[in-house]
C-alpha cells in the first residue's frame, strides 16, 4: 500500500511539472502581458489628465458663478439704494 501512496505521488508531482513546463509558467511577464500593462498604464495617464482638466473646468465655473453672484448683489444694493430715494 505504501508503495501505491508513493508512486501516486509522484506521478502527482510529475503531472504537475509538465502542467506548469506546458503553461508556460515563469516570474517575469510575456511581451503580451507588458503591452496590456503598458496600454493600461497610458489609459490611466490619460483618464487622470482628463480628470484634471474637468477639475480646472469645474474651477473655472465656480469662480465665474462667484463673479457673476458677487455682480447681482452689487446690482441689487445699487437698485435698493436708487429705490430708498
């Protein structure tokens, strides 16, 4: 019996080899993987840039509605003042 439990795991740890030769199972990345990685990483780059350019636009309309806020409070004081009159 012991010779079976040994010879089946071998046989495991052989199948398991080939498994692994066959799959091509290495530490570094196929230049497949580094072209995914890198398109990926330049897709990132890209949705940050636009990000950041939505965040100036988001800015630039903030500062314009305080503008324009700031002018009709004016425009009310001088139509109160000339109404007061």
């Amino acid at each position: 019996m012991k010779l079976t439990h040994r010879s089946g795991l071998i046989a495991f740890i052989a199948a398991a080899f080939v498994v692994a030769v066959m799959t091509g199972c290495t530490k570094y990345a196929s230049p497949d993987d580094l072209q995914r990685l890198e398109a990926a990483r330049q897709a990132v780059l890209s949705a940050e840039k636009e990000r950041d350019g939505v965040k100036d636009d988001i800015r630039k309309q903030e500062n314009m509605i305080k503008a324009k806020d700031d002018s009709l409070q004016a425009v009310r004081n001088e139509f109160t003042t000339v109404k007061s009159r």
